[in-house]
C-alpha cells in the first residue's frame, strides 16, 4: 500500500484496509481532499458541497420541466378550443 500523504502532483490511489473491505471503496487523492468511489461501479460519492451543488442542479431541471409541462398543457387547451 502507498502513502497517505498527498503530495503537490499526486494521483496516487487507495485501497481501504482489509477492515475496511465490506465498504467496497477506492480512495484516491484530489488535491486537498480524498475521493471515494464505488469499487462497482466507479461512482464517486460527493462531498456535502458537490452534493448540495448537484441537488441544486436537479432541482432547477426539475422546475423548468414543469413549467415547460405547463405551457404545454396550455398550447394544448388554446388548440383544442380553437377546433371546437
């Protein structure tokens, strides 16, 4: 096993240690912080703020398909009473 010490240019990576094992994760140095991924599927699990950043994201997506639902919805109901 490697360091834990990060250096200036490092993009070393880290296994848990065998009692670390049943989490499953890869650690690898990201400048100043340590990233953790899923062994099975690679996915990076976010720190609170990529977290709060991606629920932000997804909230907003969120929002403008349900106004793009609503006028929509509205396109649809000048159409149909115009045929009538």
């Amino acid at each position: 096993m490697t360091s834990l010490l990060p250096s200036s240019q490092s993009t070393e990576v880290f296994y848990p240690s065998s009692d670390c094992k049943p989490l499953q994760l890869r650690l690898q140095i990201e400048g100043q912080i340590i990233g953790f991924y899923r062994e099975d599927s690679g996915e990076k699990l976010l720190i609170p703020e990529e977290l709060a950043e991606a629920l932000k994201q997804e909230r907003l997506a969120r929002e403008q398909a349900q106004a793009q639902v609503e006028r929509l919805k509205e396109h649809l109901r000048r159409r149909e009473a115009a045929c009538r």
